[in-house]
C-alpha cells in the first residue's frame, strides 16, 4: 500500500540566502571585507572554550596538514575502519600506516578495549571519529592515549556542536578537525577547520595552509550553484511530485546510473598524492557564510534530538534493530538516527514501495576493500555496519509527521517479517 503523503527528502542542505548572496558579491569584489577567516577562527575558540583554530581547505586534508605535524613517516595510526575512504588516503600520504580497530557492536564508535591493545612503540597516533553527531567517548581514549603518550585526534566533521561531559568534541583529543562542506550542519560549501589547545601545533599547521592558493571565485560559484540546484530538487513540493517518484523507480529496479549518482564514495579509490581540489584555502565569502550560521547550530541539535526521541520511543520493540543508545544531555545530536537492520535490501525496498524516502549508509568497511589490502585487518562489527546501517532523516525542517510516517512503515515491515517467520 503506498502512502497517501509524498514524502520529503532523505537530507536537505543547511543554507540560507547569505549561502548564495556572498559568493557572488565577492565575485564581484563588492563584499565587505574584515577578516572573516581570522573571525571565525576566533568565534570558535570562545564557543568551544579551546586555544587555537584554523580554517583549512577541507577537513580530509586537515587532517594530513595536521598528521604531517603529529606523526613522523612509518608510525602507526589506530583509526575505524568505517569511514570515508579519503581519511584512510589520508593517512597514507601523510606517511602512516593505517591499523584497523574494530567498532562496538552496538554503537559506530572504535572499541577503545581494541583499539588500546593495538597500541605499540610504533604508534603515532591514535584516530577517533565521531559518526553521526555521536560521541564516540573521546575522554575514555583521551585517558588511553594519555597513558601510553601517544596523542589523540577527533574526527569531528560529523559532530559539530556535540558535547561530552560539558566540553565540545573535537576540543577533548590533542587535535580535532570540523567539516564545513556540502551536507554538514554548518555548510561553507566546503572548508573545516582544526582546533587544539596546543597553539604551537596550530601554528605550524597553518604556515602549511598559508603557502596554499585561495579557492578561485569562479570555482566556489561552480560549487554553490550545484548546491541550487540540490537545494531546488530537495524543496518538498518539487522533490514530492518530480524528483522522488524518479528515486523511487531507480531504487526499485536497480537503475545503476541514478543508484550510483546518490552514494558519495561509489568513485573513491586509493590515491598516490592529495589531489590539487583539496588544496584551496577558504575564502572570506565561505567564512563569512559559516559565522552566520553560528548562532543556530545548537537550536539546530534540539530540533534533530527532538527528532531522534520520536524514533527511540516508535521504534523501541521493533527487536530486529540495532539502534543507537539513547542520549539526551548534547553527547549525540543525532545528525542522523541511524538503525542496523540485516535485512537492509528488503527494508529500503519495502519502505520505497510504501512512500518513504531513507537510505544506506554509505561508508565501506575499509579493512576489506581490496585498495587497501595491504592493510587488511579483520573487522567483523565494521563488516557487518557497513552491510546493515540505514540512516533515518532528522536534520532541522524534517517534519515530526514524516518522522512519524517513518517509524509506521517500519513498525509494519517488522510486523511482515515476524510473520513470515512464524511456522
């Protein structure tokens, strides 16, 4: 039975007019300079209570800027494996070598108990990420870390704004980074930023980012009007009535070329060297988008946790799910509600055929792609997220209705399933 509402999309972006306006004004050179990097930078520091920021081109390559200062070549990094592949690439061209700890089963955090027992003389640090605005108990590894002196970054771009025991991530670690970039909840367009409490290490990483060219203004523009072009197939009248009834089909019988074009990493490979598109400084029209945004991120958490209860309290006898652990003090401002469902095929199938649009995460178990097979490492609880995790919407104009609508298609498709397994 399809359901008598359209649904709205699967993800919107975080933008407002002020996302479009600043790249052109400074297109033309008539936007109002005052140093917006260097502002939001400090904007940062007195939000999340830490020493030093700097904006970099993206928080992919933050982290080699930042790995070429922390490690030296052929030391060791322990990291998750579920992750982007370009963090793995990452690491490589910094000089280290990946060592895979396996997540815990019931959250997409590194288990800290592997991740300890593979830390040697040859570890040069230690790489938590923070997946889904949750934390993934940053001060447990910052405790860790501190007994073998072996320093701690957070992977912060999926968790800007979540807090662990009163403190921002990303300010927990030795070194955290942030993502700005197309679908966070503070978009730039692209950019992040690194933040730690040692000034000297900030330092260094940013006369690295110094010697960089600015992102060319027509290329921004490129990018933004991309972002038009999502931001208008996303909008809920056109999206409901053009573009999902597209999605929809393509889903349901296996239309490989739209299928593809909705997972980011189905063109991710191992790279031999930082392309020269992740080399670009932010610009001050980026920074200056990402300030104006500041002030909304945290009411932008309530209304996704808000979201989330809804789901915990629907979905909390649906027994065939893994879903996350409950929190409700800012420790996971849920930028998606993500569940594992091993039957994850039949549950997008089912709730295509029933008016719903959620999806498949997409990150690999990068311990088993064959890129990185000389690195291979045996992950079984990463192998089987990779396999299960769906990321049910959330983000701040998500409808409490559709979230509802959600929670009654998989209700009744774990009905199905139970009785189907009756004898």
């Amino acid at each position: 039975m399809k359901s008598r509402w359209p649904p709205h999309p699967r993800y919107r972006l975080y933008t407002r007019m002020a996302s479009y306006t600043l790249p052109v004004l400074q297109l033309f050179r008539i936007h109002s300079p005052g140093k917006a990097v260097l502002r939001l930078e400090e904007e940062i520091c007195r939000r999340f209570q830490v020493a030093a920021a700097a904006c970099v081109p993206m928080a992919r390559t933050g982290l080699w800027l930042a790995l070429r200062e922390m490690i030296r070549p052929g030391q060791t990094v322990v990291m998750s494996p579920l992750t982007i592949i370009d963090i793995v690439n990452m690491v490589l061209l910094a000089g280290g070598i990946p060592v895979f700890a396996d997540i815990c089963r019931a959250s997409c955090g590194m288990d800290p108990d592997e991740a300890e027992a593979l830390i040697d003389g040859r570890t040069g640090a230690v790489l938590i990420t923070h997946l889904h605005g949750e934390t993934s108990g940053a001060s447990v590894f910052r405790e860790i870390c501190r007994s073998h002196s072996v320093p701690l970054i957070e992977d912060t771009a999926q968790a800007f704004g979540t807090s662990e025991n009163g403190r921002r991530l990303g300010t927990i670690g030795d070194l955290g980074i942030y993502s700005f970039g197309f679908y966070k909840n503070v978009n730039a367009w692209r950019g992040g930023m690194v933040v730690s409490q040692d000034p000297d290490l900030i330092r260094r990483i940013r006369g690295r980012i110094d010697a960089l060219r600015q992102l060319p203004d027509r290329q921004l523009l490129n990018i933004v009007l991309s972002g038009m072009l999502i931001d208008v197939a996303t909008w809920p009248p056109i999206f409901s009535r053009l573009v999902y009834p597209l999605l929809r089909y393509s889903h349901l019988n296996g239309i490989g070329a739209v299928n593809r074009h909705l997972d980011p990493e189905h063109r991710a490979t191992r790279l031999t060297s930082v392309p020269a598109g992740y080399l670009y400084r932010m610009t001050e029209a980026q920074a200056q988008i990402a300030l104006a945004q500041m002030e909304s991120v945290d009411a932008a958490s309530h209304a996704r946790i808000s979201n989330a209860a809804l789901y915990e309290k629907g979905l909390h006898e649906t027994d065939h799910l893994v879903k996350p652990r409950w929190r409700s003090d800012g420790s996971n401002t849920y930028t998606y509600y993500p569940v594992r469902c091993r039957e994850r095929n039949a549950l997008l199938n089912y709730a295509m055929r029933h008016g719903r649009d959620f999806a498949a995460q997409h990150l690999r178990n990068c311990a088993d792609l064959p890129e990185f097979r000389g690195i291979y490492r045996d992950c079984p609880n990463a192998r089987a997220a990779a396999r299960e995790l769906v990321l049910l919407p959330t983000y701040a104009r998500y409808p409490r209705a559709e979230v509802e609508r959600n929670i009654e298609v998989i209700q009744r498709f774990s009905a199905a399933r139970a009785q189907e397994r009756m004898p």
